[in-house]
C-alpha cells in the first residue's frame, strides 16, 4: 500500500531544483512593482559582517533583541495559559470581544477617550492596519499626503494605487509637518498619514502642530460635506506613544479635537510599548462604519492576531501594576542608551568633528547627522548618503539607515540609529570607533 502523502517513500527521489532553472517565469505587474526593503538589505551586509568575525554596533533594526528588552513576564505567562487553555482556534475577524474592551478601557485611562467597543478592531501587528487603512479609503488615484521621512508610506501609497505627495521636512521643523506645510494639498487630498513619536527621527509632533492640523481638517471636511464630496481623512500612527523621555508629551489628534474622531483612525500595537513585535497584536480605533470595512478585509486576508496572545494581552493590558511597571523598566532602559548616544555624538560635536543630533524625544531613535559630502574616507568618498552608510558600517562597524529608506531624498547626511537591540557598553566601543574613524582624515 502507498501513502499517499509521500510519507516513507525512499524509492524515488525528484531533483527538483533541475527543474527550477532557465529563465524565471513573470509574476503580476503588482508584484514585480513592488520595491523590496532597503533595511532587509542592509541587514544582509551586516549579517556578512558578523560572519567574518568583525564588530558591529548594529543600530538599524527597528525591533528589540529579547537579551535586551524581552516581553513582560507576566505578558508571557499570560500567553502560557492561554494555550494551556485551549486557545487556539480562529479569534473573531474583529478580535477577541476581551481585547476590544480592554484596549477601549486603556486608551480611556491613558488618553481621556471614550472609544465604544465598536471602534476597535484587533489585527496581527499595525502593518495590516495601515495597509487595511489604506485599502479601504483610497481608491485608485487619490492624493495621500504624508511627511519624509517618515516609514513605508511609499510602499502603502503603491500598493494601494494612489498618488503620494510626499511634503519634504527638516530638522529646523522637528521633521513634522505643520498647518502651513500641508494647506496647499489639503482640498484634493484623500488621506494624511502622521507618525509621532516618529520613525525614523525619534521626534515628536508638537501640541500646537498637531492642533493646527486637526483644525483643518475639521475644516476641509466642513466644506466638503456641504458639496457631497468624500471626506479627507487622517491615520495617527503612535505605536511609541508610550515611549516618550524628559518633559516631551505625547498627544493626540482627538485627544486636542474630539469633532476629528469621526476622520482619524488610530493605530498602535503591542510590538513597541511592549517589546512584542513578534507576538503580532495591533490594534486600530476610527469610526465604526469605517473599522467594520477594515473588520471585513481583514477577515479575507485572515490578518488577525493569534487567539492565545489576543486572550494574554487582554489580561495583561488590564493589570495596570504589571503594565505600568513594565513602562516604567523599559523608558529607563531605552532612555539609558539614547543618553549614551547622546553624550557620545554630543561628546564628538564639542571636539570639533562634523558631527550633529537631535536630542531623544521619543521612540527608540536618534536622528544624526554626518557632514561628510565630498569627504574621502578609507578611500572612499562621499557623494550619497548610501556612500556615507557604507563607509560607516566598513570602517567603524556602525550600522545605521539613512533617510533616503525612508523617503527622504537626497539626505544630506542624517541617519536613524536604533537602539532596542544593543547595550550601553556596545554603544560606547561603537562611538569609540566612529571617533577613529573620523580622526583617520582630520
């Protein structure tokens, strides 16, 4: 008798991969469209690197190592339990009714937000959130307006067929946009996307920045409804929003307006607060006509977040001492290192290398800038920012992303160095390199 699923048989082996050859057959234009991530290659270099045995202060990845920042125990017993508990089947499209409630109980004490349960919808991580958001309010030709740098809004903006107007945005502004930086596109656009803290800079949208948009907002969306034409509405990223160091606030856009709850949908997650980003919990509020098409998306792409962590971080989000505790640990630890790399560039700048940062706001960032254009070092010169990436990683073991990964051309030098996933003693030897590095021209 043969098996018919090919378990135990030893009598016929096929060499697939002679068959795997030759010229490659073409997939959609969709897919052969879509860009891959600059970041992932970068990671290749690094990992080349590490193999060889050379030092690397890996500063790129936008994630925690668990040696680092693990989860919060009593998050990962909760997870234990919970599949000890049988939990383990399909959750709801909308998420787990516990969760929904849980995270309308948290944004409520955190935030002054009484969201009903209807407004929030639970998915596998922010990612399929903002891609759903996108999906669901831009049609083929829209204007999404968003800052740069800023993350993956060009990607999203493709995927979902609009037309992206990326609004450039220095330091001088804190690499936010304000009132002013979006009036001009505001009456044909369809969507706006802000992030704060922001990734990548680790800069926070100021109180009056953000009133300011919201005030037009509410504005535009006055004209339109008298016109009958579709509203213009605005995705608030904060998955940092708890992550934020010294007197810098985080705020939010209903929290300043309640009337722009009814365009705003809101996103965050489990994966920065928490150092999940493995577990995939996300979780968006917006107006319920709004998530119930989000809800009907996710349930076709089958986006949701595993039932076992839905039921834990349930549990855990309602344990305000194990929450707040964790919170407390995790912006020491992060404010910790940023101060390191504070101090080390800080250190630089007053020693006259050419060298600038921003000061931590929040997130797990720091915005730095080399002034190195036109500079040759280890025999390299410097005409991009992908030039001045390169020479860092091969001559200091410095590994860190220029803007230009997140949309921001021609970068003039700034780069976003991430600190979840390294030490303070790995910081300080990195800088120490860096300072060689640098005095191998002066």
């Amino acid at each position: 008798m043969g098996n018919s699923k090919g378990v135990g048989v030893t009598d016929r082996t096929v060499a697939v991969s002679a068959f795997l050859g030759g010229q490659a057959p073409r997939a959609s234009k969709y897919a052969e469209s879509i860009e891959g991530s600059t970041i992932l290659k970068i990671a290749g270099d690094i990992r080349d690197m590490i193999a060889r045995g050379e030092k690397v202060l890996n500063l790129t990845v936008g994630d925690f190592h668990p040696s680092q920042f693990p989860i919060p125990t009593a998050l990962r017993d909760e997870i234990v339990s919970a599949l000890s508990a049988g939990e383990t089947n399909y959750p709801p499209p909308s998420g787990v009714p516990e969760l929904r409630q849980a995270i309308c109980e948290l944004v409520r004490d955190d935030w002054g937000l009484d969201y009903p349960i209807d407004s929030a919808l639970v998915a596998g991580g922010a990612r399929p959130l903002l891609y759903s958001s996108y999906m669901a309010l831009v049609d083929p030709g829209d204007t999404v307006l968003y800052p740069v740098p800023s993350w993956n809004n060009h990607h999203y903006v493709q995927m979902s067929g609009g037309r992206g107007v990326p609004i450039p945005v220095s330091a001088a502004k804190n690499f936010h946009v304000d009132r002013s930086d979006l009036e001009p596109h505001l009456r044909s656009a369809r969507l706006l996307v802000l992030n704060s803290p922001l990734n990548p800079t680790g800069t926070c949208i100021s109180r009056a920045q953000l009133t300011g948009i919201c005030e037009a907002i509410v504005e535009e969306n006055a004209r339109r409804e008298k016109s009958g034409e579709r509203a213009l509405f605005l995705v608030y990223d904060q998955v940092y929003d708890t992550l934020t160091f010294g007197d810098v606030e985080h705020v939010t856009p209903v929290g300043l307006m309640p009337v722009v709850a009814k365009y705003t949908i809101l996103i965050d997650a489990v994966s920065k607060g928490l150092c999940g980003t493995g577990l995939r919990v996300g979780w968006a509020l917006g107006p319920p006509s709004i998530m119930a098409r989000l809800s009907a998306m996710s349930g076709h792409y089958g986006t949701w977040a595993p039932r076992a962590e839905q039921v834990a971080t349930a549990r855990f989000l309602r344990d305000r001492t194990a929450l707040q505790g964790h919170r407390d640990w995790m912006r020491d630890a992060l404010s910790t290192r940023l101060a390191a790399l504070d101090e080390g560039f800080a250190a630089l700048r007053a020693d006259g290398y050419p060298v600038e940062h921003i000061e931590p706001q929040g997130a797990i960032y720091l915005s730095i800038r080399f002034a190195l254009a036109g500079q040759t070092i280890a025999g390299r010169t410097i005409r991009t920012n992908e030039d001045l990436r390169s020479v860092l990683l091969a001559g200091a073991g410095f590994a860190v992303v220029p803007f230009e990964a997140f949309g921001l051309p021609n970068g003039d030098g700034w780069v976003r160095a991430s600190v979840g996933a390294v030490s303070v003693a790995e910081i300080h030897d990195g800088i120490a390199r860096v300072r060689a590095l640098l005095d191998s021209f002066r």
